[in-house]
C-alpha cells in the first residue's frame, strides 16, 4: 500500500484522476483486508463460545424461553445448539461452519424476538413480523457440514487446479 501511494505522488494529479493508477491504489489498500464483518464476527462468536460455555447455555435457555408454543422455532434451535454441543471440542468443524452457525442463530434470535413480542402484543402486524421471520428460518437454514467432505471433494481434483501447486515464492498457483 506504501508503495503504491508514493507511485501515485510521483504522478501528482494524473495519479489521482480515474484512470488506472488510480484503480490499482484502491485495490492495494483494500486488498489486504480479507476477511469481512461477518467472517470477524463469527469466529468471535466461537471464541466466545468456547471461553464461556454458559453463555451460550444462557443464551439457548432464553431463546427456548421466547420460542415455547413455537415447533418450528424450537426445532431449529435444537438443531443448531445440539450441534454447537456437539462440535465444540472438534475445532476443524466448528471454525468450518463458523459463518453458518452465526448466520442460523442471528435469523433464529430474531424470529424469537418476534414472537416475544407477540405474544406480549397480540398485534396483527406482529403475527405478520413472526410468520416473516418463520419462513426466512426455515428457507435460509444453513445446513451445517462436515468439513471433510469438503478435504475428500478437494483430494479428488487434479493438483492443477486444487491450489496446492506453489510458487518460487510459496504461494498459490494453478497451471489450467
């Protein structure tokens, strides 16, 4: 990034104008940030799982709380803290399905959210908000899998294209 600012300064003002110079700055400066908001705030999520294990037990306690009367809810809570559970002490699984796990909890707290407040509310429009939220929990149900089906799917391409094949320098390259 460095580098590439005191490339444009040596241009002056043709450095900044729209042309290519221009572009390769930009993508220098936001290449190096490769991992986005909700990759950052997934792998928080298991850390924070994993240091605090009662957190998590509270937060399933609450969320079963608001969900009571609701099957579709409590199943999809179920099914994603009985895998937490069961992943925990598997790291390759859980950091696998990081971004999954927190995409499924957020759509559940805030379906549970919904139908707290409706049933505290009995309003119509918050009947609608719930049965909104229901239907994205069930159709945008991130199934959680095991990460080695993804290592057998990767054994089985040919190296030249897998990204295993290395450069002089170490990195990754594919010969098509």
């Amino acid at each position: 990034v460095r580098l590439m600012s005191d490339g444009v300064e040596l241009f002056g003002a043709v450095g900044v104008m729209e042309n290519h110079m221009s572009t390769i700055m930009r993508d220098s400066a936001v290449l190096p940030i490769w991992e986005g908001t909700t990759n950052t705030l997934s792998l928080d999520l298991l850390r924070a799982v994993s240091r605090e294990p009662e957190s998590f037990a509270a937060l399933r306690k609450s969320m079963s709380g608001m969900a009571e009367g609701n099957a579709v809810l409590t199943r999809n809570i179920e099914t994603v803290f009985s895998y937490v559970q069961s992943s925990v002490s598997k790291l390759d699984h859980f950091e696998w399905n990081a971004r999954r796990l927190a995409m499924n909890l957020s759509r559940l707290l805030v379906a549970c959210l919904s139908a707290r407040t409706m049933k505290a509310t009995d309003h119509p429009e918050d009947h609608l908000l719930l049965e909104h939220w229901l239907g994205r929990v069930e159709r945008e149900f991130e199934k959680m899998s095991d990460p080695s089906l993804f290592k057998a799917y990767r054994d089985s391409l040919p190296s030249a294209i897998d990204g295993r094949k290395r450069d002089e320098r170490g990195k990754p390259r594919s010969y098509l």
